[in-house]
C-alpha cells in the first residue's frame, strides 16, 4: 500500500505527529510493533504518576492528624492493587491512542519496522514480512533503559524502570542506581510505600540536572522521608548469588557494602537504533544518534528521525513537538523549529521539582549579570493552608535586558506551575511585567510574581 508518510513508532513523537500529518491531509499509517503509545504511555511517564498518585493518598492518609482528622484502625496499602490500577491507567489511554487514529483515518501497520530504502519499509509480524511504500518516512523508535557495563539488569535483582513498574510485591529494601527523573521518582514511590530505599548518584548532587539549589532542597525533603542519599558515590559491582544484593559503592569515605532485595539501574535511556535499516542506507549518526537538520531530516533524502533517537533532551514533549515540526515541514508550512532553550523538565516526586532555561552557574558561567529572586513555600499562605511548605521558586533574570533567563522551582504542584514560565520566556516578556501580572490568591503561583519582585528589591511578604 502506498502512503504519504508512513512513522515507525507509536510512542508521543510518533503518534503526535501522525495526528498531526492526517490533520494537513497526509495519508499517513503507523507502525508499532507492542502497545499504542510506545514507553512513555504504557511503560513510563504515564503508569509512574499513576503509581506516585497512589503514593501521595497513602502519604496523606499516613499524615491526617496533621489536618485534623483521624483514621481509626491500619491503613493498609496494597501494593497489588496499585500496581494494577497503574496498568488500567495505561491500557486506557493506549485506547485513547486507537480513538484518535480511527478519527483522524490513520492505519496502523503492527510489527516490527525496518527501512529497506527511501520510500519502502519492511513490517516483520509472526514471522511473515509485508513491505509498504511511502513519499516519506520517519523514524520514532524512541529509547530503553541503559545499562552499566558492569552491571547488567537480570528483571530479577536487577532491574529497570519496566519491571519496576510491575513488581509482583513490595521489596522490603531497594538501592537505586541515578537519581535522574526516573529513579528520584522511584525513590519517592517505593520509599512512601514502605521500602527501605537507599539512593546512590555518581554526580555532586542528586537530579543533577537541576539548579544546585533545588537539589539540595530535595535531597533534605528525601531525608525527612527516610530516603538514604548518597551523592558522589561509583557503584563498583552488584553481587546477587546470595539472597540479598551485595551493592560494592565507592566514595570519598572508601568502599562500602550495601545490602539490598532488589537494585534498580535508573541512569537514563538508549536510543533504539538496532536492525531498523540505517546502516543500509548509511544515514549518519553522531555520537550513538541520528544526526539530522533543524527539520528533523537526515541526510538520506525522505528519511526523517524525532524523540529519543536524535539529539536533545529526551522527554516526551520534546518528541511531540519535534514530531509536529516535522510533518507540518514536510506538509509544505513553514513551522519555527523547536527552542530547545526553552524545554521545561519536571520531576514528580514529593515534594515535585521543575524547570525551564538556565541554572544560576550556568547563567554566570554564560557571562550574564544577573539578578536572583527568591520566594519560600514557607511564606505562602496556599502552602501553608495545604500543609506544603517544602520548597521554593527561583528565578534568575539578565540584570541589563530583563530577560527571564531560567527558572526552578520545587514543591508542591510546580510541575503545574512550569508553563507559565515557558510562555513567559517565549515570549520575552521581562521581570517588572511579571511583577505587574496579577497573579490569584491564595496560590501556589503568587509565589512566581513574589520571586520576580523579590530580584528587584520589591518583594511584599517576605
């Protein structure tokens, strides 16, 4: 059969764009060789927040007294039902997925999808092959868990983020290894559940992407719940011959022996590159990607790439977007190519961090002048009331223009909150407008505008 564009991956750079292409007339299929959605809706992003909601009712029931209300008898958590309930979360909206190509007449090639030259594909299913052919093609293979050399993930001791999700009961101890999204958010799960979590990052700080700051404020959160960090820490080896995992760390202290049920390797992503066709076809890769334009083409002609496998961060509304450049690029528009200085990160732990743009040390070490606006949880009335308090918004502004040049945040709700800040950078509008932004009270985000005003000396309640 003959298409317009046919997209190799349903995950959101792959699905996202197919919409997108039906929505410009494209006669557009999909091909997928698992679940509709890829990783981040069936395996990822949104099964995790399913399983964190879970968390933070048992936390608030754990926690009630403090608002007054009391709950007589145990409070139990059955970590069965809430892995279950976390893969009815995903398998609905996979369903969604399936809703949305039957309205917008996308076909869906199921099996696993390889190049076989500029305009045909090969679809291997149950051991028989079909080829397609297509005006373009894009590939949206995404990415899986990485693994240490030295430590490999069995699915039984050691494990990702895939069967972590899926755990046939609650590990009564648990090391993780990196302290990204993925395993903070893990951290916080299985550390609210009743698991004895011990945390080990290789980098000075935990999220080690995120303002210095912000860090630090989340590894003291970790530390009331009980979560045992360690930050410039190796991990040497992984012993699991006995009962328990003998978990070998180094760090300034020397050597020690951790001992744990279950070690989950959570240290980032691999791009899925493996037997889909790009080496008969000699599309170029850069440093273990796929090297393509601003447009998201390779340099063999039709040949498109987006998400996990190119360059740039890899998260789920990077993919949707570079997805929606793309075909609308090759639909004829003239699209503006994605700001990946604009990217918001989040993170859903307790309390959530988020983020967009430049931390403080990278914004001196860029050369700027700058001016720093801080404003605690602990004076927001919104927080307070909810019983909230941990955490901050900080904004760092280019003393000379105005600019917002970053802003980081962590507490409750932030992730909620990023956006506002992403518009504000997009739109380069400056710190005395954010301060002249009325902003609703009693809010979370009052504590925006009282950060702004905070870098310019006008701050009101603190």
């Amino acid at each position: 059969m003959n298409y317009d564009l046919i997209i190799i991956g349903s995950g959101p750079g792959g699905y996202v764009a197919a919409i997108r292409a039906s929505q410009l007339g494209l006669k557009t299929a999909v091909v997928e060789r698992a679940e509709l959605g890829g990783i981040c809706l069936n395996w990822g992003c949104i099964p995790t927040k399913a399983l964190l909601k879970s968390a933070q009712v048992f936390d608030y029931f754990n926690h009630s007294e403090e608002y007054g209300i009391s709950i007589e008898g145990f409070v139990n958590a059955d970590f069965t039902k809430i892995v279950a309930r976390s893969r009815e979360v995903a398998a609905g909206m996979s369903k969604g997925i399936h809703f949305l190509f039957k309205k917008n007449k996308i076909d869906i090639i199921t099996g696993f999808g390889k190049i076989k030259n500029n305009s045909t594909i090969i679809v291997e299913n149950n051991g028989e092959t079909a080829e397609y052919s297509a005006k373009h093609i894009i590939l949206a293979t995404g990415a899986r868990a990485k693994e240490l050399p030295n430590i490999k993930i069995d699915n039984t001791k050691i494990i990702g983020y895939r069967k972590a999700l899926t755990l046939e009961k609650l590990p009564k101890s648990m090391v993780i290894i990196g302290s990204g999204a993925i395993g903070s958010e893990f951290a916080y799960f299985y550390s609210t559940m009743g698991t004895k979590i011990t945390l080990v990052e290789f980098m000075p700080t935990i999220v080690p992407n995120e303002d210095e700051e912000v860090a630090k404020q989340l590894g003291r959160s970790f530390k009331k719940a009980k979560i045992e960090v360690m930050v410039a820490t190796t991990v040497k080896s992984v012993d699991t011959s006995g009962e328990l995992c003998k978990i070998v760390v180094e760090n300034k202290k020397g050597e020690e022996v951790i001992e744990a049920e279950i070690v989950l390797s959570a240290i980032g992503v691999q791009a899925n590159l493996e037997n889909i066709g790009i080496e008969t076809l000699g599309i170029e890769l850069e440093k273990g990607k796929i090297k393509v334009d601003d447009f998201y083409r390779t340099n063999v002609e039709n040949i498109y790439a987006i998400g996990d496998i190119v360059h740039g961060p890899s998260l789920a509304h990077v993919a949707s977007a570079e997805g929606i450049t793309c075909v609308e690029k090759i639909a004829g528009l003239n699209p503006e190519t994605v700001d990946y200085k604009n990217i918001p990160g989040c993170t859903y732990t307790s309390p959530e961090v988020a983020s967009v743009g430049l931390t403080e040390q990278k914004a001196i070490d860029e050369g700027y002048e700058i001016k720093v606006g801080k404003f605690p949880f602990t004076a927001s009335g919104k927080a307070s009331a909810a019983g909230t308090k941990d955490g901050f918004v900080k904004l760092i502004f280019d003393a000379k223009y105005g600019e917002l040049l970053g802003g980081h945040l962590i507490g409750a709700n932030v992730t909620e909150m990023i956006a506002e800040l992403v518009a504000i950078r997009k739109l380069e509008t400056t710190g005395h407008d954010i301060i002249k932004t009325i902003h609703p009270h009693p809010t979370m985000s009052e504590a925006i505008m009282e950060a702004a005003a905070n870098a310019y000396g006008e701050a009101i309640h603190i």
